[in-house]
C-alpha cells in the first residue's frame, strides 16, 4: 500500500476514487505522566520515551487508516494528513493522534 502526503503519485494515475479513509489512536495522559515520571534520559529537554510513545501512536493510526482502505480496495492512499490533539475529559486529558488520507486505486 503507497501512503503519501502528495495528492498524486508521479507515474501512476488514479483510475478510481474511493473516499475518505482515517485512522486514530487515543492515548490517556497518564501514560505520559507515568513516563515522565521515570524519565532518566533526558538531553537537551526531549524525551526519547515521550517521542516514541507518540510515534507508536502515529503508527498505530496510518495503520488503521490503511486497514480501512485496503477493505475499500485500494492500493494507494493520498494527500495523508496527521494531526495530534489534546481532548479535555473531566478528569484528565487524553492524546488523540489522527490520520486521514484519500484512498485510490492507482494504475500498476
């Protein structure tokens, strides 16, 4: 499955359009709490386990977003967006990472 931010694959027009597909990964913030908690690894103010705690969760969404295009049958998806929000729950925040992208069927 190719999974680009262009709107277009250079050699490989689209001969059909299948929609909109997305892909979200919903992470509390405790987790984040607990890390920073133990964070011994800390250089230049980035967290190594903040970062790939973040990564796992974009991952986790261009996954899903595929999974969800490859049921359409697609075998590209375009114009790949992601975004990271915070969502207020009452009691604590939680991390929502998103993806979204078209899903096509691209000439072999």
């Amino acid at each position: 499955m190719l999974v680009v931010t262009t709107p277009s694959i250079e050699g490989k027009p689209v001969t059909k359009y299948l929609g909109l597909v997305s892909g979200e990964a919903i992470m509390g913030a405790d987790i984040f709490k607990d890390i920073f908690a133990s964070i011994r690894n800390i250089v230049g103010g980035r967290s190594q386990a903040y970062e790939k705690e973040l990564q796992r969760a974009k991952h986790l969404a261009i996954e899903e977003m595929i999974r969800d295009a490859t049921a359409m049958g697609a075998n590209a998806v375009l114009a790949v967006d992601l975004d990271y929000e915070t969502i207020s729950m009452g009691n604590g925040n939680m991390l929502m990472v998103s993806a979204s992208g078209t899903a096509v069927v691209c000439q072999e």
